[in-house]
C-alpha cells in the first residue's frame, strides 16, 4: 500500500507503508513503509502482522498515533530517543480508520468498522466513551475549533456532526451508498420510480430503501424496511445482514412491495414480502402485510399491475421465485370482527413444465401477465390464472432475464432481454417481429412514451423502439471500462421538455443509471451545462437568507440609475426568488407586507423606452432561424456521464425559444395593492 506523504505537524511528515518504520533524519522524524533493518536512530514496529492503517500528529506536543489492522492504536512519544516511549490504546476489533486529537491535544477520537465513535482520554486509557449505532462504519473524522464539534463522515456518504458529549447535532444526507462487501452486491433492487413523487427509489444502506428525487437533486427520506440493526463485521468471519432485493410500486405510489433476503448458506434461508401502504396524513409508508418465505429459496422478479379502469377489485401483483414457481397476490379485506382492514394474500399460484422461472411484467392494460419461463415467454390472464400461450424461438436458448411490454401504439409487443439477444414478439400474431444478439446487462422502458434504453455488458447504451430494430440513438464507453451498469429507469420531467437540444426520446423522460462506482448518472444535452454554470456564477453572488436578498435588494436600488435596459434571459422568472422562500420554515419569514413586493416585482420583466420596443418589435417580426445542428439528435449533442459532484440533471425552464417575447407592462395597478415606501416606513416606525 503506497500513499502519498502529508504534512502533519511542524516537525514530522508521515508516509504510510507495510511496516511502519520511525526514522530520526535531520531533527525530524519520519514514518516509512519498507522493510529496514534496527539501526541507530530507527524505530521499528517489526513483522507482527500488523499492518498499520492510519496516523495522527498531536497538535501541541512530539507524538503521533498509529492505528493497525487488529483495531490498535499506539500513541509514540519522545520520538527523538532510541526508545521511544508507547502506550497502547485497543478497543476496535476491526482496522481502525481514522484518528482525530481535540484541539488541545487531551483527547482522541478514533473509528472503524464498528459504526462506533470512541474518544479516548489520553492520561487514562481504560477511560474511553462511545458513540454507538452509526449508520455506517467511519471513514474520516475532523474536529471544529474550540472543540464544538465533531464530524463523523460515514460510508454512506453522510456525516454525523455531534458535540464533545457525544450528542447528535445534526446530518448531512444526500444520495445514499450502499456498504457491501463486493461492488456486485450494490443496489441488488436496481432502480424504481415512484409515480406519486417522480423520484427514484433504490436501494440505501443496509436494510432501507431511498427516495431520491432527481429535480431538486435531495433525498427525501429513507425508510427501514427489515427493521434490524446493521451487523459489523468480524475479523475472520463474513456477516450477513438482510437486504432488501426488489422494490416495486402500484400506478399512483399508494402501495409499495419489497421482498428482503439472508443467506449466510449456514442456516436457513430467510425471504419476506412485505406489503406497506402510504399514509397521507403522516407521509410516510406503514407496513400493512408481511409474507413468511413467498418463494422458497427466493424471489427473481416483483411487479405491480398497472391500473385497470373498469376493475373494481384492485391491482395485482406477481412475484416470480426460484421454486419454478410464479404466484399472484391481491388485496382482501379482513375477516376480523374488531376492526375492518384489508391485507394482501396468495392469489394463484401456477408452473411451467417445470422449467426455471425468471422475470415478470404485465401488459399496459393489466389484461395479461408475461412470465419468463428459462427461454421461453409465456402469456397468462392474471384474474384466473391462465396459461394463453408460450412465444419461443428455437434460434435463442438462453434464459429470458427481463420482459417490457409497449406502451401507446407498440402495447401489442413484448420485449424479451437474456444475456445474448433481444426479441420482439407481436402477442396479437403470436410471431416474432424481429431480433438482435445483443450481450445486454440491463433493460428499461420509458412510462411516458413507447421509447426503450437497453446497456450492454461492454457499457454501450442504445436506445430504440419495439417496432423497429433501428436505433434511435447509441453511445459507447457510457462509462469507465472498469466498472459496470447496474441499473437504469426512465424519469419522467414535470413538464414535457420542447428545447431542441433535447432529442425527441428525451421530450418526456430523462434516463438516469447507476454504475458500480454507486455513481448516478445521466445524459443531458450541453447547453445545459452551459446554463447550470451560469447560474452557479450568479447564485454565487446571492445573500444565504431571504431576508439577507431582501435588504440587497433594496440596497442596490437605492444606488442605481432609473435608465432601464434589457436582461434577456431564458427561463422561469422568479425562479431564484421562490426557492429562496421555499428553502426556509415559514415561522423565521418576514411579515409577507414585506415580501409581497419583491416577490411580485421578481416576477415581471424590466420597461423599455419606446425606441427600444420598436426595435425590439421589428426585430420579433424577423424570421428566427435555427442552426440544423441543434436540432441533431446525435451522440455530439449530449455531454459523457459525469460524477457525483455535479447534479446528474439540470432542470430545464420548458421554453421555446421561438415563442420568447419582450413585453412593455403597465404596473400602476400594484400601487392599489402594495403601500407607499413612506407609508410603509412611517407604520413601521
């Protein structure tokens, strides 16, 4: 392991190597990696087998800290002598991470794999205090000035900020990682989209699941699905920790289906399918059924129903299982004589000549259900369960690994992905309609349109229509070689997208996928980067409150001239303005006499001078040509995937550049509404 040297006081630099190696060279000391043997001025910690993990300068005094592999930390003192003096500090099972001193240097704080906190006093160590139950082990620790506070940064990728009593303050949660022990385990659920929100819902850390809402680039909320605590690890024995493994939605986000799973391939299998149901008067999912072992040895595939207009008993769901069996669930109303409830039980439940069963998915009305049995696709009815036909080709044997059915004028076809090929089946004519070897990792269809984006295993991406087998749209290398897709799904916009940068498979939804790197990813055209720079370049500028952008504002136009000008500028006007409001609890606003006016005036757009109106008038009267080349929906016009730094979309304003128009308004009206500036100030005084 071969790090790069830092600077950790005035006196010692420290580089971390296999065996750590105090060597006195030029009145300094410093911690080398590499094996030595005992000279004059070297202080080794021998071939003990513990590798050291990290390091720490006391911040008044000639000592350091090192943690190792076996959850040691040793403090070195008086590194200047043959012998230095130790003291050992061991609490940690696994390698410890990190290590922070306070300010003064009287305590320590160190973490590791436990999702424990420690802070240590450094004249006694058997006293020591904990922090338990993180959400997940620590990766980095810094301690504020004057020691108020301590930020934990965790493998989440959140931190924990708590005050020297060891009390949380507060945390700082964006996009959730998974912590698992291989990159191929992450995100298990893929990505689902909620209707009732549009934000994407994935798997968090161990055991939750997140809504995440790609518009305003937050996280809504996580939920605990298992309800277990997370297990750490140990040094010589891997532990399993439930997770949950598929995810699914109903047509309006009501209800939710999860299925979680543990097996350590010790004892028994554990599968639960959980129903829960969304309460609109607390806003949060409740779980109303949980299922012991719906399919023994566990579920392949999730889905709902979508809606049925004329069907009055409710959506279905199917669940397919590695029993070779696939089974249908509906909701019933309780028997229950206390109390009227309804939960969700075992429908039908049906096989196929005995063949594996893979994936699930319902056609666009909810009239059949196609299941996946090995390479053959098969139609059933799910009010009575039964078997309408088998779509096979003797050409592709491989196991079906994801089914779609179209939408709008393509919901007569069924896409069926294995690992090799792509087939389009016509379920009217029970004939295929055309196919191509494909090596896919993942399929997605679009809700909103009849558009599909299928990845391949070499992190190409093509995006095409089941009609045709031409490709609307393709790119290579979406990513880095080294890593891999793990899931995608199709965001619909709030509002349906008519910028000709956008290509026409982009009007309606954004594509969003996730890569082994737990990176969220997306395509946008790059004007939008062009426009989301800009407005960092002004929001740069902008007060942190609203009352702060009030005062400013008042302040610049006390100060500049009345001569008016023109700031032509695409967009919602205003926007700034309103998620100032939005972003702050109404109870800390100012009275609204005084936003009222900034408000409204944010929303209207500068006077002109006559001369300036006719000009612009007779500059609208000119035709508006638009380059061809915007208009190209070629693989140019989008910019590569980037990382997590940058929000993985940016919201376009949903204007049309042909229909912008300056208009001269008349804003005496508002003198009815809003008082004088002297009026205002004299009730205030």
């Amino acid at each position: 392991m071969k790090l790069s040297a830092r600077r950790v006081s005035k006196t010692i630099e420290v580089i971390e190597v296999d065996d750590l190696v105090l060597t006195r060279k030029g009145g300094g000391s410093i911690i080398d990696q590499r094996p030595v043997f005992s000279n004059d001025g070297e202080h080794k910690t021998g071939n003990t087998g513990r590798i050291p993990t990290c390091i720490a300068g006391h911040p008044e005094e000639e000592c350091v800290a090192t943690g190792d592999s076996t959850g040691r930390v040793v403090i070195w003192r008086s590194l200047f002598l043959t012998r230095p003096y130790t003291a050992v500090y061991h609490w940690h099972t696994l390698p410890v991470t990190e290590i922070a001193f306070s300010k003064a240097g009287g305590h320590m704080y160190t973490g590791g794999g436990e999702c424990v906190l420690v802070k240590w006093a450094l004249a006694n160590p058997h006293n020591k205090s904990f922090l338990p139950r993180l959400p997940a082990p620590i990766k980095h620790l810094i301690i504020a000035p004057d020691n108020l506070y301590v930020a934990v940064s965790t493998l989440d990728n959140g931190i924990v900020v708590v005050n020297p009593q060891r009390k949380l303050t507060s945390v700082i949660q964006n996009f959730t990682w998974g912590v698992t022990l291989s990159s191929k385990d992450l995100f298990p659920a893929g990505l689902i989209v909620d209707p009732r929100t549009s934000c994407l819902v994935l798997n968090s850390r161990m055991g939750h699941v997140q809504f995440y809402n790609t518009h305003t680039k937050s996280l809504l909320y996580n939920i605990s699905i298992t309800a277990q605590n997370f297990l750490t690890q140990e040094r010589s024995i891997v532990i399993v920790n439930t997770e949950v493994t598929k995810i699914a939605l109903n047509h309006d986000g009501t209800w939710m289906a999860t299925v979680e799973e543990r097996n350590d391939n010790v004892s028994c299998i554990e599968v639960r399918l959980k129903f829960w149901m969304f309460d609109t008067q607390q806003q949060l999912f409740i779980l109303n059924t949980s299922i012991e072992l719906p399919h023994e040895g566990g579920v392949n595939a999730l889905h709902f129903q979508p809606c049925m207009i004329f069907d009055e008993g409710g959506a279905m769901v199917v669940t397919t299982g590695r029993d070779k069996k696939f089974k249908l669930w509906h909701l019933v109303e309780s028997s229950s004589m206390y109390k009227k409830t309804k939960h969700w039980q075992c429908h039908s439940i049906a096989d196929y000549r005995n063949l594996p069963v893979t994936d699930a998915g319902f056609s666009i009305d909810g009239s059949l259900v196609g299941i996946g049995f090995d390479s053959s696709v098969t139609m059933w009815t799910p009010d009575t369960c039964t078997f309408k036909c088998s779509l096979t080709h003797s050409q592709y044997q491989y196991p079906v690994k994801r089914i779609e059915f179209g939408k709008q004028e393509a919901c007569h076809l069924v896409v069926a992905a294995s690992s090799q090929h792509i087939a389009v089946w016509n379920i009217l004519s029970l004939t295929l309609v055309w196919s191509v070897p494909l090596k896919v990792a993942t399929l997605t269809a679009d809700p909103k349109s009849i558009y599909m984006a299928v990845f391949t295993t070499n992190n190409s991406l093509y995006i095409f229509t089941p009609q045709k087998s031409t490709v609307i749209y393709s790119r290579r290398n979406v990513i880095e070689t080294n890593s891999s897709i793990l899931g995608a799904a199709f965001v619909p916009h709030l509002r349906q997208k008519r910028d000709s940068s956008y290509g026409q498979w982009q009007r309606k939804s954004q594509l969003f996928f996730l890569d082994s790197n737990q990176e969220l990813l997306t395509l946008e055209p790059e004007s939008e980067v062009t426009v989301f720079l800009e407005t960092l370049s002004t929001k740069a500028s902008m007060p942190m409150t609203v009352f702060g952008n009030l005062m400013a504002s008042k302040t610049t136009t006390d100060k500049e001239s009345t001569t008016p000008f023109i700031h032509e500028q695409l967009g919602i006007s205003g926007k700034g303005m309103v998620e100032e409001l939005l972003s702050v609890s109404s109870h800390t606003l100012p009275p609204m006499k005084m936003l009222c006016a900034s408000f409204i005036t944010s929303l209207l757009t500068t006077s002109v001078s006559k001369s300036q109106s006719t000009d612009d008038k007779n500059e609208r009267d000119d035709p508006i040509t638009i380059d061809e080349e915007s208009g190209d929906e070629s693989e140019e016009e989008l910019s590569g995937p980037r990382k997590r730094e940058n929000p993985p979309i940016i919201e376009n304003d949903d204007t049309d550049e042909k229909k912008v128009q300056l208009v001269d308004h008349n804003w005496s009206f508002l003198s009815t509404i809003l008082p004088d500036q002297e009026n205002s100030e004299h009730s205030e005084r």
